[in-house]
C-alpha cells in the first residue's frame, strides 16, 4: 500500500481505540482527560474526524504513549 493511499484518520482512530480497551478505559473517561467530548473521541475513533495536534498529543499522553504511536502502521504490542 502506497502511503498516499493510506487512511490515517482510520489509523489513528484504531489505535486509540485499540490502547484505550488496552487501558480499560471507557470513552467518557479518556475524553474527560483530554478535554473533549465522548462524541468526539467516538467520532475519531471510526474514523470521521479529523483530530488536531493537540488532541493527538492529549489521547497519546492519556493513554500513556508517545504520539507517534497513534500514527505508527507498526502491529500494538501488549
């Protein structure tokens, strides 16, 4: 697959979503510590938003990764 046909909002949505079951968090408590609404973090999570900068560095460091990961095509190891 050619990088410019990657889908990185799906990417980075399966990360957080994946490290967030990790963590056993629920959405309504990783949204409250990174600032933003459930629905949002729900909407990043399948991949219909398009979140900042700021909100990629505040999931990563909620969810104790460094923000690359959330970007990285590399296979999650738990």
């Amino acid at each position: 697959m050619k990088k410019s046909e990657i889908n990185y909002k799906n990417v980075v949505g399966s990360r957080v979503r994946a490290l967030r079951l990790n963590a056993e968090l629920s959405q309504e408590v990783l949204s409250e510590r990174c600032g933003i609404f459930r629905t949002y973090l729900s909407r990043i999570e399948s991949g219909s938003a398009n979140p900042t900068l700021v909100v990629l560095v505040a999931l990563a460091h909620s969810l104790n990764v460094e923000p690359y990961v959330l970007l990285s095509m590399d296979e999650l190891m738990f």
